[in-house]
C-alpha cells in the first residue's frame, strides 16, 4: 500500500485494509470509482466520481480492478512527476490521430506520459537508448521515450533536436 504524506502532513491512499488507517486520526474516505458488470458480462471501471474516464470493457473483474488502481495511482494518487523540474522544453505540444485515439481509450491524459518524458524517465527503452536521451540533453539532440497506456498500446513521444515540438503518436505513425 502506498501511502503520501503532504507537507501539512496529510496522509493520501488507495484505500486497503492492510493498514489500519483510523490509527492515522479521522478519516476522509471518498468513492473514486465504482467496478461493475454490464449486461453482457463485461466489466467497467467507472472513475466518474474523481473525474476520470470509463475504463474497458475488460473480461474479468480483477483486469477491471487493476485498471483502476493504475489509473488512480498515476492520475490522483501520485504526482505523476508533477513536481520535478523539467529537463528540457518540450515546445509545441501535437499528438497523431492514433495516439490521441489510444490515450481516450484508455483513459489517460497525455500530461502523463509528457511529464515522464520530460523529467527523464524515458520509458520502455533499452539502455542505449536512454543514454542516448542523457546525452541528448547535453548536446541538444533529439529525445525520445517509449511507453505502454493501461490498454497494453505502445506510445512513442519524441521532442525535436531544436526543443520547438514534441509529438506523442503510435510506432506506425511514425
């Protein structure tokens, strides 16, 4: 269980029963999500309470469950590098039709992926790869960082050597 403590010292969590969390003082517990089966057996993970998408349709309730959790942790939970300074510009922000298709899909925000990319977390890459990207922000070439959404889809974001554009697409736009 991950917990987060902000500097007022207020704790944050996706709630288990692994710890007891009433030894913490009062607590404020809100739904963020309802997991439920349509009428065809297939289940969704509604996220309508915290403002988050519709995730699935998904064979089995625990595939649903997991959706969730990721979402929850990567989009409200954590800062999702919100707070890190950033390495480099990212200049005119663009995504392809099947990036942005993906990213609905699945739910998430590009701000995600973008906010990896641009405090150097680059992904699924090898490690030449990533030193590439290190050297890159030395010597000012193109950056590129590859990443999976929760629906198991292969992004790519690549920022120009001149740091004017950075476009989020799918490895067959490319």
């Amino acid at each position: 269980m991950q917990l987060i403590v902000d500097a007022k010292g207020q704790v944050r969590c996706l709630y288990s029963e692994v710890i007891d969390l009433a030894a913490f003082g009062p607590l404020d517990i809100r739904r963020a999500s309802q997991v439920e089966p349509d009428a065809d057996g297939q289940w969704w993970a509604d996220l309508a309470p915290v403002g988050g998408p519709k995730l699935g349709p998904f064979d089995r309730r625990s595939q649903a469950l997991d959706a969730e959790r990721t979402w929850l942790e990567d989009n409200r939970l954590n800062s999702g590098g919100a707070n890190v300074k950033p390495k480099f510009d990212l200049g005119k922000i663009v995504g392809t039709p099947g990036a942005i298709a993906a990213l609905q899909e699945s739910g998430q925000e590009p701000t995600f992926f973008l906010q990896k990319h641009v405090s150097g977390d680059w992904g699924g890459l090898s490690a030449g790869d990533k030193q590439l990207n290190d050297q890159a922000l030395q010597n000012g070439s193109r950056i590129f960082s590859a990443y999976r959404t929760l629906r198991n889809e292969e992004l790519w974001v690549i920022t120009e050597a001149d740091r004017s554009q950075t476009t989020i697409l799918l490895p067959e736009e490319y």
